[in-house]
C-alpha cells in the first residue's frame, strides 16, 4: 500500500506501507501507481516525494511473489512513469534501498538518503538480475566500472559511498524525508529534461572490450558455475552497446532465462532456509518461540589452538568479556599475538578500533573461569582429556554456566554426564578459522535444556553465526555426511581415479576444493587419528599387504598409507598432492603419487578402468545425500533445510545448487535411489550405498518437493 498527502502546500508525499522493509508487493505496486496518478494530475502540486514508513524506503520485490502467477502492474511500467512524470520526484531513502527498491529511486528525478542509509542491487544473489531497469539506469547514472562491482557482487553500499559513486545526489544527517520535501520545493520549477537517466548516453570506457572481458573472467572464476552474474555482465554490456530500450529488452530476455532456471530456485531456497533454521525444535518439543536464552555478558574459550582463537576473536567481538584459558605457555605466547592481530586486522577492515583486544584476559589457570556465564572448550579432541576438562569446569564455574565443546565428533551427552548440571551442555561446534566461518551447530544431547540450546542459539546470531541445533550423534550432521563422500572418493583412487579427476568434477560441480584438495589442506592426520581410535588402522601396513576389509565392509588404508609415510598434507608439503614447500598452498600433481597408486592396484590384483565424472558426482554426492536422509529418519536434523544450511554455510555446497537434500530433489529422488541401488549392488560391501528407508518412502510417496518432506518424516516417526 502507499499513502498519500500533500504537505507544505505543493508538494505530494508518497508512502509506502508493507511491513517489515515496505516490499514491492502487488498491493504497494497498485499504490505507487495510483498515488502517482493523484499528485501528478493534482494542479496544487508542484513536486513528489516518495519514502517509506517507519524509516525504510523499501527492500525490493515480495520474494513470496516469486513463482506465483503475479497480480497487480508490473514494476518496469511503473517505474516508467515516475521517471516520465512532468512533475520533479524526489526518492528518500530512508533504512535501506535495495532491488527493485533502488531501481524504484533510479527512476525518479534526485535521490537524497540518511547518512545511515544502504544501498545494493543484491538480486544476483538470489540468482536474479535488477530486471526493472537496474542494470541499464545504474551504468548511465555511474559508469560501467562501478556499476558491474555492484550488480554482480550485489553488495550494499553505505550512503556516504553511493553519494561519492553518484548514486545518490544528497546525504541527509537528520529527518531525510524533511530534507527531501525542502528539496523538491526548490526544484519544482527546474526542467527535468538533464534527470531522466535512462536518456543519458551509456559513457563507454576506452578499454571497453578488455573491460568486459576481463569482468566476465572474474564472475566466471568466483561464480564456481552460478549463472546470474554471467547474465548481470551480459546486461550491462547491452546497456553499453544498444540504446536503452534494446537493452531493457535483453535485460528482459536474460532475466526470463534466470527466472526458470534452477539456480534461482535454489538460491531462493537459500534464502528462505536460511531464516527457518532460526526456528529450531526439539524432539522433546522445546522450541524456538517459547525457550528463552539467558544473557551472556563474560565467556570463556579453554584451549588456545587453531579453534580456540577464533572463537575467542569472534567473543570479543560481540562486545563481550573473554576469558581464554590455555595450559602450554607456548602457546599462550603465540595465541596472545595471534588473536591481537586478527582483532587489529578485523577491526582496520570495518574502520574501527581493536576495542575487542582489551576485552580478552588470558590465564594458565581453569579457576579464572570462575565467574563467566559461558565456557566454550577446545582443547585437543582427545575424549579422556575433555571429560577431565568438564569435571573441572563443573567444579570451577559458577551456578548456572552454560558448558560447551567444540569437538567435532565426540559425544556430548557423554561430557555432560561428567558434570553436576548435564542439562547446562550442549556442543558448539565451529568451523575453521572459526571468526571466519559462518556455520555454527548447536548440538543438543537429550539432557540439554531448552534455554541452554537457545543460549547457543542466540550467541551464535550474536557472533554473526548461521546457527543450525542438531541431535548428537557421531559427527553431527555435517562430519557424519562427510565420512561416506570421502569414503567413496577413497575408493574410486582404488578402482581408477586419480585425486585430480576426483578434484576437477567436485570442483566443476562447484565445491571450492575437492575432496583431495581439501584433505591435504585439513591435514591428512586428521582422519588417520580417528581411524586409529576406532581401531582401523593396520599397524604396519606400509611393509606388509593391509586387508581392503574391516569386519566385512570395505575399507581402503589409502589415506593410511600417506600418514605411514609422513604425507599429512600441506603441512608436511606431501599428501595426494605435491607442495613447493611445507605450508605452501599449491597443489601439484606428484608422479610419485601416481606410481604409488599403480603399485598399490597391483599388489591388490585392482584393475584400474575409466572413471568419468558423473560417476565421480554419483557416488560421492549420492552417498552424502544417503546419509543426509539417514539423518532425517533418526531425528538428527529437523528438517531438509537444517541440512542444506550446513553444508552451504560450513562445507563450500554450491549455494546455486541450494544444499545437498534440496539438489537430491533437483535431480529426482527416484534417480537418487536408482543409482544408489546400481552402485550397491556394484558394492555390496560398502553399507553407506544401501538407500535408506526415508529415501524409498518419499519415492513411493511420489517424491515430493522439499518442503513437503516433513510431512512424511513425522509419518514416519510416528510409525516407530
Ligand atoms: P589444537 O591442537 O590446535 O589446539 C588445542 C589446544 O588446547 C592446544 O593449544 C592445547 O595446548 C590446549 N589444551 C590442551 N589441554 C588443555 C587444557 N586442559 N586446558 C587448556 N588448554 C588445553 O586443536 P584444534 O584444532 O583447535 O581443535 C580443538 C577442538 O576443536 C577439537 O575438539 C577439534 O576436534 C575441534 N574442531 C577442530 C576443527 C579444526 O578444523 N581444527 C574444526 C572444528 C572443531
């Protein structure tokens, strides 16, 4: 809706109305045109001015309109109009202009925004282009250069940068809306013929082909597949080369191939899955609605290593009181530098001073944790180690501290059980480096209370998290998928593969790094420790001939192998790849390697054969989706959505592909489960294959879209 008035005597007042960011919905849309028809055909007035209620001028078009069969006038007509009126219209910004609500103020005549104000064409993130006009308006209004940096990042800009790119003619420290009504009477009078945009020429850069090119090499190599900034250079480049209306068509044309593309889907997927992860339950049926957290105001992280600085940084960052706890005084030195800088530098890239630096203490000591109202452990992940750690803390701290572990696999309930109040535990696990990182699980055993969970909940938001509350089990959700993909990518080295061909088509399907890749960067050691705690390792097995089977599943000692001979990955310069050095980044191929593999095959009678890369995708990423299921049905996860958002936020999940479960819907489920049953019978040895219950229920069930799962899942449960 849009309201109107007239205020000092000539000048219309539009405002929108549509809680919370006043978006472009068919109803606002039906408004602006009808209150613009008012003031226009209104003799008394001589100016427009158009704002938003409650200090926002608008956040673009309702994403719930989207795959709808959209009602109400189209937004290009609209914004036509506006920008054709006879009469001078003022747009001001308030809160933020974003999408369409900035091509929205593009079509009118002066812009004038809040210093507070920010602006963005962020639709490439929702695999969109600004189809309203934007990518054509934005370079005449600020030049190409300029305009391709905001379209194809979509990232916001604050007003004092967008007076600066020309954006916005004005910047209002007080009420902008009164410095807008004073404007637009001082401009009633002037000639619009020099404000309309979309007649300015296109200035077309010397370097204009150099420039283009070079821009499209750059979304190509970021985009890891996304289509939407291809498109957003392809727009601009019309804006630069045909007359205006041309290029709105083209702008038109590309923006109707975006729209039907899966991508969009799955980045509106995204979009919406990322809020509903907010709002966790439980299984017992605590939620997120009725648990309420309690104030955090001094934290504690114990252990000072790779994890524990991070999560100190992002602590300290809140604003909070930090407590960091580390026994080795090495590494105290060495944490204190480390976290100083990280601070210093986090602080120089948002324009401020390290004022988190003074809020961290450090101390050898566990009693200095005595009056914090939260402690995150990440001492090594050795399970004796921590119990001893959460029988001290529960022993040390004050009543009521929340207890949490940043273990990555290890059973929480077993550590709650080591203390006076289980129900205060609950895993935060973090992701490396974990003031980077914007995944957060909040693992909750069955003990944990609601508030304990929202406590998390909420200091993960704080933090900057996306936080995502799972059941306990071995690994969680992201580390339990993880163990069947690397398992398959193990055994397709063993059949044929090499680490590169693996690499190329989990890279080309749009992973940052593929699994080797990543292996060697996490440290090969890793896993090789993990395996020996569950008795899989072979000692030995470099000299003699290790056995492909542990208690009758397969199992490849590859990685094992590596570990026997020192080769943990960058850290030691050897892994699947070659390094220049120790702690170099770039991986080469190592003949070595590869004659190794050779060998091995051999003295295992494995005959290598042609491996391509659907196979390679088929069995790595069918076998994560497996377990995602398995997941599903065991009430770890609540949702597809929960799982989606963890492996987009914490696992490089090509967001485009909108999340592991909702790419299985992509694909089909009754393929999924087709090619699962192929690949088990192939190997009959390797139980991750075996298509889990949930999977063949929702095929019988007619495979429905993603959102309807839960549905089926409850069935399920309820059946149990
Ligand atoms: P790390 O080995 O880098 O650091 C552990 C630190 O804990 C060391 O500085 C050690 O001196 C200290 N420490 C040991 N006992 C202590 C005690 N009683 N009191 C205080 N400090 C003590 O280990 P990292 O990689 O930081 O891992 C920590 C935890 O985080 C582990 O549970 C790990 O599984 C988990 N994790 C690790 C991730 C990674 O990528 N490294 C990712 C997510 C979780």
């Amino acid at each position: 809706m849009a309201q109107y008035t007239r205020v000092s005597g000539s000048v219309g007042l539009i405002t929108l109305q549509n809680p919370p960011v006043n978006a472009l919905s068919a109803a606002v849309r039906q408004g602006i045109v009808d209150t613009v028809k008012r003031a226009l055909g209104d003799p008394k007035v001589k100016s427009v001015v158009i704002c938003g209620q409650n200090g926002i001028f608008c956040g673009g078009a309702d994403i719930k309109e989207f795959g709808t069969n959209m009602s109400g006038p189209p937004l290009v007509p609209m914004i036509h109009a506006i920008e054709a009126a006879n009469k001078p219209v003022v747009a001001a910004i308030e809160g933020s202009a974003l999408g369409g609500g900035l091509e929205l103020a593009l079509g009118c005549h002066y812009r004038i925004a809040h210093s507070k104000a920010r602006l963005g064409l962020p639709e490439v993130s929702l695999g969109l282009l600004p189809a309203a006009g934007g990518t054509q308006r934005l370079p005449r209004l600020i030049g190409v250069p300029a305009a391709l940096d905001l379209i194809t990042t979509g990232r916001h800009v604050t007003a004092a940068e967008a007076l600066q790119l020309g954006v916005v003619d004005r910047v209002a420290e007080h009420s902008t809306v009164d410095a807008a009504v004073k404007f637009a009477l001082s401009v009633a009078a002037k000639s619009l013929d020099a404000r309309r945009i979309s007649t300015y020429p296109c200035p077309r850069p010397s370097d204009f082909d150099a420039l283009f090119e070079g821009a499209m090499q750059k979304v190509r190599q970021s985009a890891r597949g996304a289509i939407a900034p291809v498109a957003c250079v392809q727009a601009v480049r019309a804006a630069a080369t045909r007359p205006y209306l041309q290029g709105m068509e083209r702008e038109k044309e590309l923006m109707a191939t975006l729209f039907t593309s899966g991508q969009a889907r799955a980045l509106q997927y995204c979009f919406f899955a990322q809020r509903a992860v907010s709002k966790w339950n439980m299984p017992n049926g605590a939620r997120w609605d009725t648990s309420k957290p309690r104030p955090v105001h001094k934290a504690a992280v114990i252990g000072l290593g790779t994890m524990g600085r991070g999560i100190a940084v992002a602590l300290a960052q809140t604003g909070m009181s930090v407590v960091a706890v580390e026994t080795q005084e090495k590494q105290l030195m060495e944490a204190k530098q480390a976290v100083s800088g990280m601070l210093e530098r986090g602080a120089k890239r948002r324009g401020l001073t390290p004022a988190a630096l003074h809020k961290i203490s450090y101390s050898h000591d566990i009693q200095a944790v005595a009056d914090v109202d939260l402690v995150i452990e990440a001492v090594f992940e050795d399970m004796a180690l921590k119990k001893k750690v959460f029988q001290q803390l529960s022993a040390v701290c004050k009543p009521g501290t929340f207890l949490c572990t940043n273990t990555s696999a290890l059973d929480v309930d077993h550590l709650a059980s080591q203390t006076r109040n289980p129900e205060l535990v609950v895993g935060m696990h973090f992701f490396a480096p974990a003031h980077v990182m914007k995944l957060l699980e909040v693992v909750y055993g069955p003990q944990s209370s609601p508030q304990a969970v929202a406590t998390a909940m909420q200091l993960g938001k704080k933090m900057g998290k996306v936080s995502v509350a799972v059941g306990n089990c071995r690994g969680f959700v992201g580390n339990r998928m993880l163990k069947p993909y690397i398992e398959q990518a193990f055994f397709l080295l063993e059949e044929g593969a090499t680490p590169e061909l693996v690499d190329r088509a989990l890279e080309e399907f749009g992973f940052p790094m593929g699994v080797f890749r990543m292996s060697d960067l996490s440290g090969l050691d890793v896993g090789w420790r993990v395996r020996k705690g569950d008795g899989l390792v072979e000692s030995g097995s470099a000299s003699g001939q290790p056995t492909r089977l542990r208690e009758g599943r397969r199992y490849s000692p590859l990685g094992d192998l590596l570990c026997e001979q020192g080769r943990f990955g960058q850290k030691t310069g050897r892994g699947w790849y070659q390094y220049d050095k120790p702690g170099s980044r770039v991986a080469r191929s190592d003949p070595w390697f590869h004659s190794f593999l050779e060998e091995y095959r051999a003295r295992h009678g494995l005959v290598a054969r042609r491996i391509d890369h659907q196979e390679v995708l088929e069995r790595c990423l069918y076998v994560l989706i497996n377990e995602g299921f398995r997941i599903l049905e065991d009430g770890i996860a609540a949702g597809p959505e929960d799982i989606d958002i963890i492996y987009v936020f914490g696992y490089g999940w090509p967001r485009h592909r909108g999340g592991p479960m909702f790419y299985a819907g992509m694909v089909g489920l009754a393929t999924v489960l087709e090619r699962l049953e192929h690949y088990r019978q192939a190997h009959p040895d390797v139980p991750y294959l075996q298509p889990c219950s949930l999977l063949r229920r929702l095929v019988a069930s007619g495979s429905p879209p993603v959102h309807r799962w839960r549905e089926v899942i409850k069935k399920l449960h309820s059946q149990l």
